[in-house]
C-alpha cells in the first residue's frame, strides 16, 4: 500500500513538473517572440525612413514660413479664401497644392506661422494675382521648430465640436468705402456677389444667403478628395458701413468611419451643428 501511495505521488510530481516546464517554455518562447517582433519593427521603421529620404533627395525642398499668398494688386477681382503658399527666408513666396493621391490633408491642418520645410515638384510658373515664384506639387511636409507666439491662433471658443475641427480662423474689418469691387461688393449698405449657378458641379461656390436677418455672401471650396474633407469658407457682410470677412477652414470626419454609439453622435452633431449662426455671433 505505501509503495502504491508513492508511486502516486511520483506520478503527481512528474505531472506538476511538465506542467511548470511548459509555462516557463511558454513565456520564454513569448519573452523571444516578442523581442523579435520588436526588433523586427525598428528594422521596419529604419528602413522606410530610408526609403523616404531616398525618393525626396531629388525634389525641390524650401523652408521658410506657412501663410496665406499675399495678393499683388488688392484691388484687382480675387476671392478671400486663403490659397496656401511658404514664404522662404528671402521673403519668396512658392504657392503650394497637393496631388489627388497624397495621403492625408497635412496643408489644412498647418497653422498660418508654422515654419516647415517642403519637399516637392516645383512648377516654374507665375501667377496674375498673387505673389508667387512658382507652384510646389507638395510631396512631403517637416515640422520645424517654431515660438509658440508666432503661430495664428484666434479662433473664438465657440467653434469647437468632437467631429469637426476648425483651422486657421481670421476675422478682418475694411471701411465700406475703400473695399474694391471683387466677387462680392457693396451695393446700397448691404453685400451683394454673384452667385454660382444651382446646377454647377464646382469645388468652389458662391451663395447669399440671410442669417438671422443680416445679408451674407458665402463664398465655400471643399476638397472631398482628401481624409477627411475639408472646406475653406469666406463670410461676408456690411454691418455699420464696415466689411466683415470672416475665413477659416473646416475639416469633416466621416461619420461611416465610426460605429455604434459613436457613429450616432456623429451624425447627431452633424444635423445640429449650425455654422452659420456660429460665425454669425462672432461677426456682432
């Protein structure tokens, strides 16, 4: 009986033994996997940092300032929406656009004053209403550093929401008398413009349009091409024998992208999300 009672316990104790050997085999098979992986990884990193300092070795790179082009003749007919452009340390100024296939939409999300360096094709051309040396087909964006103080940053508290974001407000006054006529004017004490027709399948449209009682010509560019859209609005209108132009950039998250709970918020704020009484507030 005591020989059968230790073979028992040896049986036991081989099986306790296995049990350890393969839960230690286990994290040490894990503990190797895992450093592999992460060696794997920065291989990985390593080597598409290559790959991307290879292809922008031969492009045209400039550094400089993020802003808006500034016009050649104010006077002369022009839209208030901000055309991108890098002001360099020569105070040249390229105009920069992005290619259908670039990912991302890193130019709405540059806050006017940040300095960057851009690396791309450059388009020797000029242009009749801005300032501008060229055209840079944008192939890849650096941050630089920046003082925290040069960076535009008026946007009004209001404009805030989980799934829109908002860049690069400005809100400017011009005296009534002095503003030329562009594609919008004043006309008896009030903004008029001339607005693109209903059935016109264009980026960039013009519309009146009355906001709690006040005339306003709205003048809008989406670029639904990139993730997430963005539009650049221009509001204007005639209060007290001043122009008030408000301008900004909106970026929509696509509400599909989402799920459940979050994806019904999403479209809930999109339905009550009221742009134009929001700048209309801020213009009063």
């Amino acid at each position: 009986m005591k020989n059968l009672e230790k073979n028992y316990q040896s049986i036991i104790i081989g099986i306790v033994s296995v049990i350890v050997s393969l839960v230690v085999l286990f994290f040490l098979s894990n503990l190797f996997f895992n450093k592999a992986e992460e060696k794997t990884d920065e291989m990985t990193l390593s080597e598409i940092q290559k790959q991307y300092d290879k292809i922008h070795q031969d492009l045209f790179k400039v550094q400089g300032e993020f802003n808006c082009l500034p016009l050649k003749d104010e006077n002369k007919p022009h839209n208030d929406l901000c055309v991108y452009g890098i002001e360099n340390e020569d105070g040249n100024y390229y105009r920069l656009q992005l290619l259908n296939d670039f990912e991302g939409n890193v130019l709405g999300q540059i806050k006017n004053g940040q300095r960057v360096e851009i690396s791309g094709d450059l388009i020797n051309e000029e242009s009749d209403t801005y300032l501008t040396l060229g055209t840079i087909n944008v192939v890849g964006v650096k941050f630089l550093e920046t003082p925290e103080e040069n960076l535009e940053s008026f946007l009004p508290d209001s404009f805030k929401a989980s799934y829109i974001s908002f860049h690069n407000y400005s809100q400017k006054e011009v005296p009534s008398s002095s503003y030329p006529r562009l594609e919008s004017w004043v006309e008896n004490g009030e903004i008029e413009c001339e607005e693109s027709p209903a059935e016109s399948s264009s980026s960039f449209r013009v519309n009146k349009k009355e906001i709690n009682g006040q005339k306003y010509c709205i003048a809008a560019y989406t670029e639904n091409n990139l993730e997430p859209a963005q539009t650049q609005y221009a509001y204007t209108t005639v209060i007290l024998d001043k122009v008030h132009i408000v301008t900004f950039i909106a970026r929509y998250q696509d509400c599909n992208n989402y799920e459940g709970e979050e994806r019904n918020a999403c479209v809930v704020e999109r339905e009550k999300f009221n742009l134009d009484n929001l700048v209309d507030s801020e213009v009063r």
